[in-house]
C-alpha cells in the first residue's frame, strides 16, 4: 500500500510539474495571428483551393482566392465551399457552414486569441489555367482531296496549312502541295513539285518555306526554296549521293531562322548511318558550303529514323533529338522512340520514356513568354495503334524525367489529345505550330492506308498567363 501511495504521489507530483512549465510558457506566448489562411473549394471535388497570400494578415486585408474555371465549364462561384486556418483560439464570424455564395465579396471579422479583432475581405476569382486546350477540326483526306493518304510532310505559312501530297516519280497535275486555310481547313490551291520524288514541305522562321527531294535511287538530297504561296521554286541546295549524301536523307527535314534574310539553318537525317545528324548553314539564303556539318548522336542505338530541331541560332545551340529504334520483334517495348535535349558537349536530359507512346512521329519545339513548350505526334507499337497529340512545358529540360506519379507532374504533362486510329505502315507523321501572341494553333497528320483515317487535325491551345 506504502508503494501504491508513493507512485500515485510521485505522478501527481509530475502532472502538477508539467503544468505550472505550461503556465509559466504561456506568459511568453501570443496570440495576436488570427487568421493564417483561407481556402475554398468546389463541391464534390476534394482539392481546396488556397488563398494567392498566406496570413497573418492585417485588418482590413483583402484575400484573394483563385478558383479554377473552364470556357466550357464555369466555375459557379455562388456554390463553394469555405475553410479557414486559425491561430489557436481564434475565432471567425460568420461561421463558414455548408455552402456559401461568393459571387460577391464576403466580410468576416476574426477575432485572435489574445482577443483582438481584425475585419478581412474574402474574394474569390474565377481563372482560367495556365494552359487550355480544344479541338477545333478534324478533316479526311476524303474531305479535304489529298489522293496519297501516306502523308510525309506538312507546314503552318501565316494562315495557310501546306500538305504534301507527292507521289513518287510522277508530276502529274494532280501531284505537288495542297494549300488550306488554317483557320477551317477549306481548300485554296495546289502547288506542282519542283520535281520527283519530293518527301516534306517546311516553313521557316519567317513565313517562307522549303520543299525537298530525298536521296532515293541516288538523286541525292535537294532544297527548293519558296517566298510564298504563289513564287516559283528555287534550288538552294544539291546535296548529290557523289558527294556522300547517305541514303533516304530527306527523309525528316527541318529549318530555324530566316532563309531569305540573315541565318539559318537547315536540318536533315536519314535511317542511322553511325547516328547522324546533318545541318547546313545559310547566310541571305545562301549555303555556305554544299557539304553538310555532321553531328554525330553517339549515346543511342541505331536509329529507323530522327528528327531534329536546333533550339536556337546561337553558335553553341542546344539540340532536341526524337529517335526511334522500332524492331519488328520487342515484346518488352524495350526500344521504340527516345526524346532528348542535348548540348554541343553531349550533356543529354532524356525525357522519361513513359511519357510518349512507342513511337515519336514528329514534334515542334515553340516559345510562348520566355516558357519552352513542346507539341508530339506519338503513336503506340503496332502500325495500327492509336494516335495522339502531347503536349509538354519543358522550360526545365530536367522535368522530361518526371513520371506520372511524379510531383508537379501536371504542370510539364500538360495535354493529351483524342485518339486516332488507321493503319501506318511507313511510320509517317508531320506537326507544325502557328503561334500568334498567346494563342496557339497545332496542326497534325494522319499519315495512314485509307482516305476515311487519314488527313489533318488542328487544336487550340491557349496560353492564359
């Protein structure tokens, strides 16, 4: 009993200890914080939206929510959900309960725990996201003409989208590239190959755009430059299968800068001969030499095909690289396309292969307010397979590692566009991008066997910052 007593005592003895060291910490606190943040949610979903500014905040403060909104959906702002985040012993009046209409400004009175009151202004804001996106057409080649559905090239020249629609050897009339409007797809006129066996149309950075043959049968890789829609063709370049043009380069062909003014620079790449990317510089329109500068991509397998975009004019310009390595036997989808930032010293960010479906048909790097953005044509293993456009934020090259699973996953993954499905044997695909101030346009190809699965596709982006 005498044990009994003496822990029962020695506890007592303890509590009583404890509290007195909190009175005497109490004497040092305060109180004074009242209210620390304030969030707002949309009924039936579980994210809360927080205030721009966390508290403390001063009386007579203004807090601003933002809660996101779509042009298809509106958010209703007279149907949310309120919390607030209070210092110990703080309370808020009016008691935020069930839901509340903030469709005009709410006062609350906060009073804090050392009994001081404070008078704040809650206001909530409907905002679009960074980024929104939307269909605007799909057009078959059964409706818009185009005769040879496997289509290898496509180009954006101010309003006008520009298709290749080549055929091999033939100049017939009905040969050359389709000219559209950009805005609905309608049909303006058509533009005869320069001459045989033309692969891609390309735009410049300037409105002007280039058509190209590829080195097949030896007839070697060759530019013709136009101003516009309606100027005549003009060689700008001969690059002859005698001077060591590999085969089928031309297959993929891109330019930066201006080919009637200044420099720029154009791209092309073949199936792999040692992994090598090809480019040639012009100054006024004018290649400085017919013999390509040759980079060679040393850290892949030997590629089926490439495409290349220089990122920038600057002499020690980074490079952004797709390459696929397809093999008709990979049951583990162990190779398939890569997508890569690399320096002229090979320093590479990779981007996480999750992130793209087997194949990478094209793509197009574009700035909007100092942000890097990047649209892809992505289609899964089998020629078969579905179709989609992808579009990433990559102005932190270190993001392509993230993965689905990843934190601020959805701020770099930003779009996935409807599936499209046709059979696509040759692995063609083209994308171009029209940007006018902070709205976007991108243009697509369905490259398949069949007028009714193949044409082009164009979506909104919108860039809401």
């Amino acid at each position: 009993m005498k044990t009994s007593i003496k822990y029962i005592f020695i506890a007592f003895l303890a509590v009583t200890l404890a509290a007195c060291q909190k009175i005497e910490l109490r004497k040092d606190n305060k109180f004074d914080k009242g209210l620390l943040d304030f969030m707002l949610s949309i009924p039936g979903q579980s994210t809360e939206y927080k205030a721009r500014t966390t508290g403390p905040y001063n009386d007579g403060d203004t807090v601003y929510v933002e809660v996101p909104t779509t042009e298809e959906e509106p958010v209703d702002l007279s149907q949310l959900r309120a919390s607030a985040s209070l210092q110990n012993n703080a309370h808020i009046q009016p008691a935020l309960t069930g839901i509340m209409d903030f469709t005009k400004p709410l006062d609350v009175t906060v009073t804090d725990g050392d009994g001081n009151v404070k008078r704040h202004v809650i206001k909530a804001v409907a905002v679009l996201p960074r980024t929104t996106f939307k269909k605007l057409w799909f057009n078959t080649a059964e409706k818009i003409g185009v005769l040879r559905t496997n289509i290898s090239g496509l180009a954006v020249v101010k309003n006008h989208i520009l298709v290749a629609d080549f055929s091999g050897g033939s100049m017939a009339a009905d040969v050359g590239v389709r000219v559209y409007n950009a805005d609905n797809g309608s049909f303006v006129k058509i533009i005869a190959p320069p001459t045989t066996y033309c692969m891609q149309v390309v735009a410049d950075d300037a409105d002007h755009f280039i058509v190209n043959r590829y080195n097949i049968y030896s007839a070697g890789l060759m530019l013709y430059y136009y101003e516009d829609i309606d100027s005549q063709p003009k060689l700008i370049l001969n690059y002859t299968a005698a001077a060591g043009a590999p085969k089928e380069i031309g297959r993929k062909v891109s330019v930066i800068g201006n080919l009637k003014e200044g420099k720029a620079f154009v791209y092309a790449t073949a199936p792999a001969v040692d992994n090598q990317i090809y480019y040639w510089e012009f100054e006024n329109g004018v290649a400085k030499s017919t013999t390509p500068t040759v980079i060679r991509y040393a850290g892949a397998d030997p590629w089926t095909f490439a495409t290349v975009q220089r990122k920038s004019l600057d002499p020690n310009s980074d490079h952004y690289l797709t390459y696929c390595n397809y093999l008709g036997t990979d049951p583990n989808r162990e190779k398939g396309s890569r997508f890569v930032q690399f320096s002229p010293t090979m320093d590479v960010k990779t981007m996480a292969t999750s992130n793209h479906y087997y194949k990478i048909m094209d793509f197009e790097v574009f700035t909007i307010d100092g942000n890097k953005f990047m649209a892809m044509l992505t289609q899964g293993y089998f020629a078969w397979d579905a179709t989609h456009i992808k579009v990433y934020d990559i102005t932190d090259p270190n993001k392509m590692a993230l993965v689905a699973e990843s934190g601020g996953y959805r701020d770099f993954m930003l779009f996935e566009s409807d599936a499209y499905g046709g059979t696509n044997y040759n692995r063609y695909g083209d994308l171009d991008v029209r940007v006018i101030g902070k709205d976007i346009t991108i243009f697509a190809t369905m490259a398949t066997d069949n007028k009714t699965t193949a044409g082009v596709m164009a979506y909104q982006m919108r860039y809401n910052r």
